[in-house]
C-alpha cells in the first residue's frame, strides 16, 4: 500500500552502520528501538503528509516494519538500518543519518536511566553527557548560588553572579578565529589580574571589600534629569550607575604597584564592559533594597572570588580529565592505542582495547603536564589512591544519572 502523492523511492537512503552497537546483546536492542522509533525518526517525511495520505503512510510503514521486525535481531546494524530504511521507503518515506543520530542521541540521553537503555546509553559516546552537565553546573557555581540566594525569588540575582564567574574565568576566554585576537588579550589578561589578586590567603576578603566600596560609592539614590540638545532626559539607574563608575575610575590616584594595577584593570574592565557592569549592577540593586544589603553583597563577592581563583586538587583534575574523555579511552583499535600511550603501549592481539588504570593515568599525566611525575609501584602511591577516588566517584555518578 502506497500514498496517493507521494512517490515510493526505488533506493532507500544508506544510513550506514552503528560500530559501538555491533554486539548481540545491542543489536536485539537496536532491532527493538527502529521499530519502536521509526515514527520519530522518519518524522520529517510524515509531517509532510496530512489527512488520509499521512494515514496511509503510517499503515504502510507499520506493515513493512511488522514484516521485517521479526529477523532484526540476527542482522548487523548496517543490515537493520537497511532493512527498516526499505521497508519504510516503499510508502515514501526516508529519513537521513543525521536525523536518525540525533533521534537515537536524544532517546538515550532523556531515557538512559530506564533498565532496557543503559547497556546502549554506557556503550555510546554520549555515555558521560550527564556527568558533563554536572560539571558545567559546578563550574557556573550553582550550588554556590544557591547558598548565597536561598531564595526562589531571587533568581535574577543568581543569573547575575553566573554571569560574573563566567566573565572572570578562563573558560570563557576564547580563543577560535570567530573572536577578534584583541578582544581575548584583554580577556586573557583580566583573568590573569583577577588571579594574582587572589593568590594570597585573603585575597579574595580584599578584593570583595574594595570591589564593594567602589560599587557602593558609585550606586545610583535617585534618577536625575539631564538635558541633552535643550530637552530634558530622564537618566535610567542604569545610565546613571554607569557615569558614576567612570567618574569614581577617574577620580582614583594614580598606584604603579602591581596590586593596584591589577584593581584597576578590573575596575576598567567593569566600567566599559557591559557584561560584567550590568550583572554587578543587579546585584547592587539587591544591596539597596536588602536589609544589610552590602555585608551581603561583600559576602557574595567574596564567595565568587573564592570560586573563581580556586585551583583544583589532583583529585578534581582527574576527575574532569576522566568525566571529559571517558568514551575516548575505551574500544580501541590497536593503531589508536599505540598513538595513545606510544612507548608505553604493549603488544596485544585484541580488536578492541579499552586503557587500563595505569595507562589512563599515563595519558592524564600528559595531558595534565603534571610537574610531579605519577609513581606506578606495587604500593598504593597518593596519586593512585586519588585517581581510584576519582573513578569510583565518576562510575558512581555516571550510574546514578
């Protein structure tokens, strides 16, 4: 049974094959997901039809998927991906390999947690996206916000203090050809000034101390009137807050030590910045209508900085380094494991190799350019004591999630 307009393809598009799905096990899986899913994935040449023509394609497809259902299991996936890709392609229909990744990254992504999708979801290369998020969302500082606002009110607030983390750190200084070269030298250079400032055990107490002085000394009372080409303009808070940090900048004597020019730089960087100068504003909009606003806002200040200039154990960088590379290191070919560990690597005859302890630790130790060399004795060293808490805390989470 054919749809009325819509022509049957004589070939059916080559989706290709599915390498980290070839095993018995995932392919009965594979076999399952197509047939449940074909609607999803085929979606785009259905949303194309209506009415009774959409009626019959669906007829059609379920038939076609009905007859080819019961052999999926024994086949490859490229012999399953050309099956189902056939038997849908004589009502009309296709689908491209794009399409079918993205519906098979998204059900695995939003239903990993379900028994039947784990094997697929630990198998693919999308197996640590949820430990990614998680460490995006310790990097933005959100349990940090949440100590700070409590509140479910205060939203804005802790939208304001992400924004000022991401400003002030290293990972958002880019560095692709889409960014002008000057624009991540300054970038560049105020985490660097940040940084030095919180080098010392306070610095972080003092820079939130001097930070909000300066802000608080420049917080707009009141909206003033302006004229401008003989009518009268209303300022905004806003604009206002603006022309008193620039005035405030200026009127700071001149300090050729280090620290002050660091302060300044920053300072500089707030008042001509709009991305840093309209988060701090929000925040001093917080301090003035908050009871003992500015002990609060030199509290949250403090924390930030704190968060900022933390510099991570070696426990946190091999915990990153494997939540970040985790598929990458398993099921290699014997040519990727030898480019991997180089001298390290020994002979084997397996097909595919997935690193063991000491040779994960070898590539972070390369990767990392750590300064003390890992020692890899009978004993437990601290660094494998800390690596082993690393992977024991991300196989944890990653079966959690």
């Amino acid at each position: 049974m054919t749809t009325r307009n819509a022509q049957p393809s004589e070939q059916p598009n080559s989706l290709g094959s599915i390498d980290w799905l070839e095993t018995p096990e995932l392919r009965r899986w594979l076999g399952t997901w197509l047939v449940r899913h074909a609607p999803l994935i085929f979606g785009k040449s259905l949303r194309k039809l209506a009415g009774r023509e959409w009626s019959n394609a669906y007829g059609s497809m379920s038939d076609g998927l009905a007859a080819v259902a019961r052999f999926l299991p024994y086949l490859t996936t490229a012999e399953q991906l050309m099956a189902v890709s056939g038997a849908v392609a004589k009502c009309g229909l296709n689908t491209s390999r794009e399409d079918l990744l993205d519906e098979l990254h998204y059900s695995l992504t939003h239903g990993g947690n379900a028994p039947e999708n784990r094997a697929a979801l630990d198998a693919s290369p999308w197996c640590n996206d949820s430990v990614l998020h998680e460490q995006m969302l310790e990097w933005m500082g959100t349990k940090l916000m949440i100590k700070l606002f409590p509140s479910s009110s205060d939203s804005e607030q802790k939208r304001a203090c992400q924004q000022i983390i991401c400003q002030l750190s290293a990972v958002n200084i880019s560095r692709g050809p889409s960014q002008a070269k000057r624009e991540s030298r300054e970038q560049l250079a105020l985490f660097l000034a940040v940084r030095g400032m919180l080098a010392s055990d306070d610095g972080a107490k003092q820079l939130a101390v001097s930070l909000t002085a300066f802000l608080r000394a420049a917080s707009p009372q009141q909206t003033q009137p302006i004229k401008f080409a003989g009518r009268t303009h209303i300022s905004t808070p806003a604009d206002l807050f603006h022309s008193n940090l620039k005035a405030a900048l200026e009127s700071q004597p001149v300090d050729r030590s280090k620290a002050a020019r660091a302060q300044r730089r920053l300072l500089h960087a707030i008042v001509n910045q709009d991305e840093l100068r309209l988060p701090m504003f929000r925040l001093v909009e917080d301090a003035m209508h908050r009871k003992k606003g500015w002990v609060h806002l030199r509290n949250v200040f403090t924390a930030i900085f704190k968060h900022v200039g933390h510099k991570p154990s070696d426990e946190e960088q091999f915990r990153d380094f494997e939540r970040a590379n985790y598929p990458w290191m398993r099921n290699l070919t014997p040519a990727q494991y030898k480019r991997l560990l180089g001298e390290y690597a020994h002979h084997t005859d397996k097909r595919t190799i997935t690193l063991t302890k000491k040779e994960r630790m070898i590539v972070a130790e390369r990767y990392l350019k750590l300064k003390k060399p890992m020692q890899f004795n009978e004993g437990k060293s601290s660094s494998e004591v800390l690596y082993g808490r690393a992977m024991r805390a991300v196989e944890n989470k990653m079966r959690s999630s």
